[in-house]
C-alpha cells in the first residue's frame, strides 16, 4: 500500500457498490452513483476516506431491449488488473465453517483537482477457494439470500480485516446503507472485554466503543431495500462467530435485520434527505436519524460546455461549488443559451447512435432515466395519452427516457414493455426515444441535454433522488413530484415545478399535464428571457447547495468529527 495512504488516519467507507468510471461497472444505480460522487468530492477536498467496496468482477447487468422493450440481461464482466493493482495482503473471513480468503484490488480515484482516493474492491476468486467461494464477489446483487449473505460478510467483516492487514488507521467507520452492517459485529469481537471480567448475564462487548466507531446512513425508505437474513440461515453461515443473545438484541428477535444492526451499533445515523429522515424517524421510532441532503459531484455531472463556462465567470467552482450562488447575475444569456446547446447536441448524437432516432434539436424535450421499479411510477407521464397527445398539438414536445428494471424485478420490467407500447402510439406526434443500458454516460448526457427533468416517485419512497441535481448543474429544471431532494429544491417558478402537493393519494397525473400545458411549455416557447431566467435560477440555486461537496462538508463536520 502505497505509504501517502497510510501516514494520516481515515474514515473507512464500506459501500456495497461504487461508480467510479462509466467502463467499471460496479454498480447499479442511485446508490452507487452516490458513493462514487462520494470518493470524488472526498479526492477535489482532500478528506482522509478509504473505500470498501466487492470487485464485482462480473459487473451488474447491460441491458439489451427487442423493439417490444422486453429486457435482456447480459453479463458485463471487467477485469480489475488492467485497472488497479493487486492487494499485497489476504484476509480469512469464517463462512459456513470453513476459511474464505480475501484478496482484492487497489483502485486509486484521482479527481481532477490533483487529489487521490484509495479504494479497496475485495475479490475472492482466488485460488485457495473453492469454485463457488471464488463467484462470491462476481455479481452485484446477484444470487440468493444465502449468496448475499456471504458477500456482506465479505464486505464487512473482510472489509474491517482487510484495512487492518494493509496498515490502514481508522478514525471512524462510515457505512454506506446496510449491505455493511456485519462490520460491526467484527468490530464488536474486536473491542470484547476478556471473559473473566463479565458478570453473569453481561454482554462481553463493548458497544458503546463501537457506536462511537461507526456511522450509518440509511438509503431508502421501501421495505425491500432493508436486508433481512432469516436466523437459520444465519446460523449455518456466520457460525457462532458472536453470541446469539448479543446478536439478536442488536440485529432483531426474529430475523437478522442489518438497518437493525447498523442502528444500534451507530452513534451518527442519517437519511439522505430532509423528508427522508422524517419518514425514517417514524420507520424507526427510539432512534435519532438526522438528515445529510444527498449532492452530485461538480464536476462529474457538469457538461463540458457549462463548465467552460463557469471557468470563465465563476472560477473555482469546481472546489467551492457555493460560489455558482452567483451565476443569475455573472453569466449571460447567449452564453448560457450556447452551452445548452452544446450539451443539446450531443443528446441527439448519442440518441442517433443507440436508437437511431433523429431528435428535432429545437423542439422542448423531456426527460426521464431512472431505474425503472413501482414506486417510481415511470408510467405516470402515459396515463392519459389522448391528453398527451392534445398537448402536444399545442407546443411540439418530445420525450427521451432510460432505465434498467433489476433482473427479479417483474413489475419493473413490465413497465419498460408498457413505455414501449406508449411509445408506438404517440408515434407521429410526440417523437419518443428509450436509450439501452443506462448508466453514468447516458446520464450525464441525458441531464444535461433535455430542457425539463421530469421525476414522478409515489411519496414518501424516493429518499433523496439525485439526478434532478445532476440536471441542475446544466441550468435544467426539475419537474417533480414533491418528494425526496425536491421538497427542499423546489421554489416554484424559480428553480421548475412541483407536481401535486407532495399527498400519496394526489391526481399527480393531472397535475402534471397542467403543469406542462400550461406553465412550462408556454415559458419555454413564448419567454424566452424568462426561460434563461429559470435555467440560471437553477444554477444560483439549486447546483451551489446540492453538490457533494457541502455534502462531504456535513458528513465531516457532524459525523467524522464528534
Ligand atoms: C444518478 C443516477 C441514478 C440515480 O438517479 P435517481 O434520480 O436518484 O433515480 C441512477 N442510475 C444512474 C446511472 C445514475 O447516473
């Protein structure tokens, strides 16, 4: 290990996937994108992190769609030693008995303003393990819950070995949604009073020690995001590896709960959002869940053109992101209008090249790329398409859209094929493109390239949402529903639009189609100035506060130091 990562102490961030370039495709959507934005803003502010993440060496999934939009899924295998360095050290970790071995790999994130990140992709096919011990950190969110189980033990538990064995000093443990929760029960064992001092009755551990260790951020809301391991297979796979009492105390009576566990091993625990926390604070009454609002990386997910720009008007942006606060008065008009363009133009090319569709480059466009899952209500824009359609015929409209349904996820990949069927019926009035494979470059186009960004979750379950932010940093204003990021991003008029008043039970369908008929549509075609207005409202606004950046800032003044 290379001695400019050891000679100060780190935060050791365990994260079970982590987006560190567009072609290592060891992640799968929001989550990991977030710890990704999370690494770059640590390398431009030069924060002491260390990242724990699993090699996945046979990525998540590239997503083929037939002209139905039936999803095929096909392995997207990459290989660690062309881009990182072997780990000199090996760690065992117990699985069903026997030893696993721990490899991995050194990536090193180097951000474009000089600073470099050490990140730690754990790999077990090594050749001291069985074949199928060897696959264990091949498939992000593969397999079954026993397969899952064993690779946050390697996540956890291997992970905290792991930066022990390499030398690394830990300051504080940061674990990025509960895939990492095992950790604290290693770093229970290794903070355990010696036996003969207990009293009968007393746990051996000293937890107290390892809450103030370690900090939980909690991701999501929907129920099925929480990891839960039912006791059975826990015993067969973890072993006695911490008393049962211990463990059911701190991880749940029934099952092995890891949001459970990582609450009660965490003094420091947050959502990604204000609402998010609120939500999580009835979700998990006892506990003090604070809120560190999500933010994008400046510089990831600002199109070229608008970041020539801000060199010019607004320098050093791309280290203090507050200072865009002044793009409504330093930035032009034609300036703006130009880089919009630009970013325009490249939309349409990457459009033209994965579909073959040609864009009107002039036309109000619509976007709208997520992973595709019920709550997120991807249908909601086709729900009356004869209304879409007279839309339309007032102010031309067209809509570009993206998104991957996770392979055991029925209902989102039956949205896809819906999208689809939408799509051939808006034929020859609305222009429609679905772009494949959506991942970190199809983003960034896709934000930067449309006029509006759309976002339509059923509240409360979007958590945060990080693409509307993504598009701000491109002056493109958010259309959403009133959940997540935007109830604290949304002014109306001012940086876009709120759909609904943020209810569950709201028309949000109607409202939305009144919001582009008759607010934003009009804006775009007949106020140009006000149009400008808006995109550098968004900017001022919205890119100076949710960016990684201040989000690294909080994380390290209330979490890291305490
Ligand atoms: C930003 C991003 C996401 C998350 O977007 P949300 O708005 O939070 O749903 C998902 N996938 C990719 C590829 C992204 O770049």
């Amino acid at each position: 290990m290379p001695r400019e990562f050891l000679n100060t102490e780190r935060i050791a961030y365990l994260t079970m996937e982590v987006a560190l370039r567009p072609d290592i495709p060891t992640y799968s959507g929001g989550l990991g994108v977030l710890a990704g934005d999370t690494v770059r803003s640590a390398a431009d502010l030069e924060l002491p992190l260390v990242t724990v993440s699993l090699a996945s060496r046979k990525g998540y999934f590239r997503q083929r769609l037939d002209a139905n939009g039936r999803q095929q899924e096909e392995a997207d295998p990459w290989e660690p030693s062309e881009r990182a360095r072997p780990l000199q050290a090996r760690v065992v970790v117990p699985i069903e008995g026997r030893d696993v071995w721990v490899g991995g790999w050194l990536y090193v994130l180097e951000g474009g303003l000089g600073g470099r990140q050490p990140v730690i992709l754990l790999d077990t096919d090594l050749g001291e393990n069985s074949a199928d011990d060897c696959e264990l950190t091949h498939y992000l969110y593969g397999g079954d819950a026993a397969y899952r189980l064993k690779q946050e033990i390697v996540l956890g538990i291997g992970g905290a070995r792991m930066l022990h064995a390499l030398g690394f000093r830990v300051r504080q443990y940061h674990m990025n949604e509960g895939h990492a929760a095992l950790l604290c029960l290693e770093l229970m064992n290794r903070y355990a009073y010696p036996n003969d001092d207990l009293r009968p009755g007393e746990t051996p551990y000293d937890i107290p020690r390892v809450r103030d260790l370690c900090n939980f951020t909690t991701h999501t809301p929907v129920e099925a995001g929480h990891d839960k391991f039912p006791y059975d297979l826990v015993d067969r796979v973890l072993g006695d590896f911490i008393d049962r009492q211990t463990l059911r105390r701190l991880a749940g009576e029934d099952q092995l709960n890891m949001t459970r566990l990582a609450l009660n091993s965490s003094d420091y625990v947050n959502g990604v959002a204000r609402r998010h926390a609120e939500t999580s604070q009835h979700l998990f009454p006892g506990y003090h869940v604070r809120y560190v609002t999500n933010g994008v990386h400046p510089q990831t997910w600002t199109h070229v053109a608008f970041a020539g720009l801000y060199d010019r008007s607004l320098p050093g942006w791309s280290h203090e992101p507050e200072l865009l606060v002044r793009a409504d008065c330093c930035l032009s008009d034609e300036a703006v209008w130009q880089a919009h363009q630009a970013a325009r133009r490249d939309l349409v090319a990457l459009v033209r090249d994965r579909t073959g569709i040609g864009l009107d480059p002039e036309a109000f466009t619509l976007g709208f790329a997520r992973r595709m899952t019920a709550y997120k209500r991807p249908e909601l824009l086709f729900s009356d398409i004869a209304r879409l359609k007279a839309i339309a015929g007032n102010h031309p409209l067209q809509i570009v859209m993206a998104g991957k349904a996770h392979p055991r996820d029925e209902e989102g990949k039956r949205a896809i094929e819906a999208i689809h069927a939408h799509m051939h019926e808006l034929a020859g009035v609305i222009q429609t493109a679905y772009i494949p494979n959506y991942d970190m470059a199809v983003a960034a186009t896709l934000v930067a390239g449309v006029d509006v960004w759309l976002n339509t979750p059923l509240p409360p379950w979007e958590a945060s949402g990080t693409s509307g932010m993504k598009a701000a940093f491109n002056g493109v204003p958010h259309l959403s529903v009133l959940d997540g990021w935007w109830s604290e991003g949304r002014i109306e008029g001012v940086t876009g639009w709120a759909i609904g008043n943020g209810d569950a039970d709201g028309d949000d369908a109607t409202h939305l189609y009144e919001k582009l008929d008759q607010v934003v549509l009009p804006l775009f075609y007949q106020d140009r100035a006000g149009w400008l207005r808006l995109m550098k409202n968004v900017i001022a606004k919205n890119a100076s506060y949710f960016n990684s950046h201040r989000m690294m800032r909080r994380y390290a003044s209330d979490a890291y130091i305490r």
